[in-house]
C-alpha cells in the first residue's frame, strides 16, 4: 500500500490550522485513513490532537462533548456537520472492559494504544505526512489484521478486541494473523467480563458490515465467542448466497440473527437487545411464515394475522430462498388498492354495532365475524353491507 496524499475535505483542514496555529498538533486517525487507502467509502476523518479537551472547546466556537470522558470534543463547522477532535491519550489502568485514560500523551503514545495496525496510522493533514510506527500499510497490502504489540496483552486490556478483530476481517476478507489468532483464541474466556450492549453493538456492526456472514459466524465460533455468548450460532452452515452486498440498507441484524438461530428473541434478549427489536424477532417467530396459498384472500389473511410483521417475514423468507416469495405480487396489489385488513379499516365501528342493540363482548365478536367476511371480499366493505351482515348475524 504506497502512502500517496489525501484529499482532506476544507472543513478538516480549517479545524486542523486552527489547532496547529494554537500551538496544538493536530492529526488525522484511525479507521478512515485505513478505510482511504483502502478506498472504501468513509466519512469524514477524525482528529487526534495535543490540545486538551477544554483547549478544544475554548478554540473552537460551536463545540459539543461527544466523548468528553474519553477526551473526544465534537466540533461543529459552518455546516454543522460535527467532527470528533480527540486528545492524545494514554491508557494508565484497563480491566479488560474499561480503560482509565491520561492525557499529555504523543502520538506515538496515542497510536500505541491503538488496537490493530491496519488502526493505528496518522496523516498529517496540512504537511502531508504519514506516520505509521507499526507498519499498518504493510499489513493492508498483506490484507492481516494484527494487533498493535503484544497481542495477548493487548486482548487482557480491553476482550472487545477479539471480537473487533473479528468483525475487519469478515468486513475486508482479511486474514488475522496468526500470534494474533492464537492469542485471540486463548482470552476468549474473558468475552464473558463485557457488557452485553457492547457485545451486541460488536454483533450488529458485524453482521452490517461483513463480506461473507459465514465467515464471520466461523469466526465467532472458532475463538470461542459464540460458545460465550450466542451458542445458536454452533449449528449454523454457510448461505452467504442468498445475502445481499454488505450495505446498511440491506443488512438488518435483527433479520440477519432471526437468519442464523433458531430462538432470536432469546438471542437478542441475552445481548440486551432494544424492546423493538427484541419484538421484531418475536412476530418473525410466530408467523406463520407464509400464506396458506398464493391467492388473495389467502394473502389478506394473512397480511391481517402477521400484520406490522408482513415485510420483515418476506425479508427473511427471501433471505432464506434468495430471491422474493411469490406472493408479493398479491401483497402489492392489496397495499395499493388499499384493502381493509383490521377491525378499524371496516366501515362499521362499535358504536354503529350499540345502535343496533349489540352489546358487550358481542360487538367483538361481531366485528371480527364481518372483517373475516370482508377479508374474502373487499367489495362488502360498505356501511349499508355490513349494518345489513351484521343485522343478520343478531
Ligand atoms: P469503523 O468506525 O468503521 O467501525 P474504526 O476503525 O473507525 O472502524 P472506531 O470504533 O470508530 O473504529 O474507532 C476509531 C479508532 O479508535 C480505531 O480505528 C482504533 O484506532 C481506535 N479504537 C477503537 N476502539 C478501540 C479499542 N477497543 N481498543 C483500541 N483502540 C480502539
Ligand atoms: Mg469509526
């Protein structure tokens, strides 16, 4: 990987003399500069900085405190568009999960504590200048995920690691290398010290980002993750086949974990899972996965059972066959014409039900009897139809 000048885009340039006229260093970090020469799409480039956090806020008129316990100050450009400036730092103390960081560090000392090389080069944006102490541009060309230092302890003070190793080599069909893989293998025990949030924040990331889904389940499985924290995954064989490209749009996790176990509410339960998602995955598992036949009344009933549910079900069901189900055709037709499908779609209420002498638990009932009579026929779906249907069921 031949370091060759950035483009940097003016509003980080402008931060970066702000700082650097301030007397400050100010470099850009981390996993853009990886995902730029690699030339992936990314977002704007971070900043480290000697400046510490309140120098930053003082410097800078429109600041907010993204990650002020981690020394990160946002900076705001003309647009609005926020930039994370974050202080040189050095970890005195790490547990494993969490990291007490000091500032006054270099840059050396910022990158050093960095996770993987392919993580810890820096440019200088205004003097276009590389600095890349652990030959991360060689582990690029090598397409290697290699931990900064020694690998084992670099996995003690922070087990993310592990499965942050996992997930860029799934995402660039990197392999990881080998002192690294071992070492990865042998702390696995410790995955079971994080939280849960940050486990799954790991999982969702991967599952979006990943080239191949069963190389990452292969992963997870071999170091020992999955055992730890999603055994569902033990069973799984490939279908990457049936996947589209790794693209957020198309890459929901809680599909993709609803893809690859049998129980995703227990899953995305244990990996303490948001109550939306962890609902999602519920109505996946109730179903029932398809019609019970292609037609349209067929179809109403069953969009009318699964209800909010309808288009997650045809999302794993193609996920799962690799090309769309055969009844989206009539689910479109529905949708568009606008079929009533629930008791509030009728026009009829309850209170029409009062006025003809129906009374409590039987105006459900009744209800329920004419939206069953409508889901065959649309058409009955008039006031005067239905006050003469539900007459005749009195
Ligand atoms: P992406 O944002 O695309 O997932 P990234 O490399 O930017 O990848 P971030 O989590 O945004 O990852 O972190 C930014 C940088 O901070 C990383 O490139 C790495 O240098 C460093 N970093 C992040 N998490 C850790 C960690 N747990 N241990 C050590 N360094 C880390
Ligand atoms: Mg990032």
């Amino acid at each position: 990987m031949s370091f060759h000048d950035l483009e940097i885009p003016e509003t980080v340039l402008d931060i970066a003399r702000k700082l650097e006229s301030a007397g400050f260093e100010a470099w850009c970090v981390g996993g853009n500069l990886r995902d730029a020469l690699l030339k992936h799409p990314h977002s704007d480039y971070d900043i480290a900085t000697s400046a510490k956090p309140e120098q930053v806020q003082k410097l800078f008129a429109r600041t907010v405190g993204v990650g002020i316990k981690y020394g990160t100050v946002g900076v705001l450009d003309r647009s609005r568009v926020l930039h994370e400036v974050t202080t040189f730092r050095q970890d005195v103390a790490t547990d494993g999960r969490h990291a007490v960081v000091a500032y006054g560090a270099s840059l050396e000392e910022d990158l050093a504590r960095r996770d993987f090389t392919i993580n810890a080069m820096a440019y200088h944006p205004l003097r276009r200048e590389w600095r890349d102490p652990f030959d991360g541009a060689a582990d690029l060309d090598a397409r290697m995920v290699r931990a900064v230092g020694n690998p084992a302890q670099r996995f003690r003070e922070d087990y993310l690691r592990i499965l942050r190793a996992i997930r860029f080599a799934a995402r660039f069909d990197f392999t990881i290398d080998p002192a690294t893989w071992e070492a990865a293998r042998a702390a696995s025990p410790g995955l079971r010290q994080l939280s849960a949030e940050r486990v799954r924040d790991e999982w969702f990331k991967s599952l979006r980002t990943a080239r191949s889904i069963t190389q990452l389940v292969m992963l997870w499985v071999h170091v020992g993750a999955a055992g730890i924290w999603i055994p569902e995954l033990e069973g799984v064989e490939g279908f990457d086949n049936a996947l589209p490209d790794p693209s957020p749009a198309a890459r929901d996790p809680v599909l993709l974990t609803a893809l690859l176990c049998r129980a995703p509410v227990a899953v995305l339960r244990r990996l303490k899972a948001s109550n939306a998602e962890i609902g999602r995955a519920a109505a996946l598992v109730k179903g029932p996965e398809e019609p019970s036949s292609l037609d349209q009344q067929s179809v109403r009933r069953w969009l009318a059972e699964v209800d909010a549910a309808a288009d997650d079900l045809i999302a794993l069901w193609s996920l799962r066959h690799g090309g769309e189900p055969p009844w989206t055709v009539a689910v479109t037709e529905i949708r568009r014409r606008g079929d009533p499908l629930t008791r509030s779609d009728l026009a009829i209420t309850g209170s029409d039900l009062k006025a003809l002498g129906t009374s409590g638990p039987r105006i459900g009932e009744t209800l329920a009897a004419l939206l069953d009579r409508v889901l065959d026929d649309p058409a009955l779906n008039k006031r005067d139809t239905l006050v003469a249907l539900a007459r005749s069921m009195l």
